[in-house]
C-alpha cells in the first residue's frame, strides 16, 4: 500500500491508547523526526461566537472542548470522529508543535520521538480577562514534566528587566537633566 502523502494513524506513525497525562493519547509506533509532519487536525470550521454557544466554559466542572482557533473569526471543532489529532494530550516541554498552514493546522515533531513515546504539544491558550487564578485553576495541566507550569495557558509574558548602569554609562548624565529650584 502506498503511504505517501498520508499521517498519522494511517501512515502507522502513532496508535491511540490510555495516557498519563488525560484520558486517551496518541503515542507513537516508530521513530519520529524533528521536522517530520504527524497528522492534520481536523475538524468543522466554526465562527468563535458558534464556539462559545457549543462551549460554555461557565458550565463545566473542568476544562473538555477540542476547539483550535484558525484565526481571528474561525475555530476548528474537532470533536469529530475522524479526527486523530484531538487525542494528542497537552505539555509543558512538549515533543510536537501545532503549525497553521494555508488555512490548515497540521502538528510537527519538535524532536526526535521514539516509539512508545506520548505525542505533545504545548495547547499556549490565550490568557483573557482579570481572573487569570481562577483560570490558572480551571486549565489545570497534568503533564508531569519538570518543566511543568500547572496550566495549559500561554506562559505569562515577561517584563523586560531594566540593565543597571554602571557608574560609566551614567557618567555625563547626570548634569543633564535640571529640575525647578524651589
């Protein structure tokens, strides 16, 4: 059978089974290169007020939807049976990456992955709102990594720390700026 142009389960690069880290995962049969694309993720192309209506996150008890955002008017639903992607769990030092392309979302091997290894990707939800504890709580991660950051929101952005000038950067400076005498 030619495989060529086919991912995933198809392509007999990952099975389906219990994971670790939530429910079902996807881990792999073979060695998996840097580079080498997976599987597409698949799904219904919904608008994000349609999402928002399918999801109300205000009545779950936890964090369940297989939403991936396209773009800014558009979510993939990938809560459909043929999509092999929606298995593949969150982490925190994940092994996979999500790459949209041509309207497209595919998912790439970040590293080499060898068999029977969990396929990951980091799921970066976007941080919204005043309430980012409550969120923090409700995205809970459980990927078991060292490098784990609890949640499977977007890593907050850092401030850039200011440099503190030696006595040579600030030498001539200081005449320069004049205050109001009282």
């Amino acid at each position: 059978m030619n495989q060529k142009g086919r991912h995933g389960l198809a392509s007999g690069l990952f099975e389906i089974r219990k994971s670790g880290i939530q429910g079902r995962g996807a881990f792999a049969l073979r060695r998996i290169r840097p580079g080498q694309k997976i599987v597409e993720y698949t799904g219904e192309r919904i608008s994000n007020d349609e999402a928002d209506r399918r999801y109300d996150e205000d009545k779950m008890s936890r964090h369940h939807t297989f939403l991936f955002t396209l773009d800014d008017d558009t979510c993939i639903d990938g809560n459909v049976r043929t999509n092999e992607a929606k298995l593949i769990n969150h982490a925190c030092d994940p092994n996979c990456e999500a790459v949209i392309e041509d309207d497209r979302i595919w998912i790439y091997a970040l590293k080499n992955i060898q068999p029977g290894v969990e396929l990951a990707y980091d799921y970066k939800y976007e941080r919204t709102g005043d309430n980012i504890a409550e969120l923090e709580k409700f995205y809970v991660c459980h990927c078991g990594s060292p490098k784990c950051r609890g949640s499977i929101m977007a890593p907050p952005r850092r401030r850039k720390k200011r440099r503190k000038q030696t006595r040579k950067q600030t030498r001539g400076k200081a005449g320069n700026s004049r205050g109001k005498r009282k």
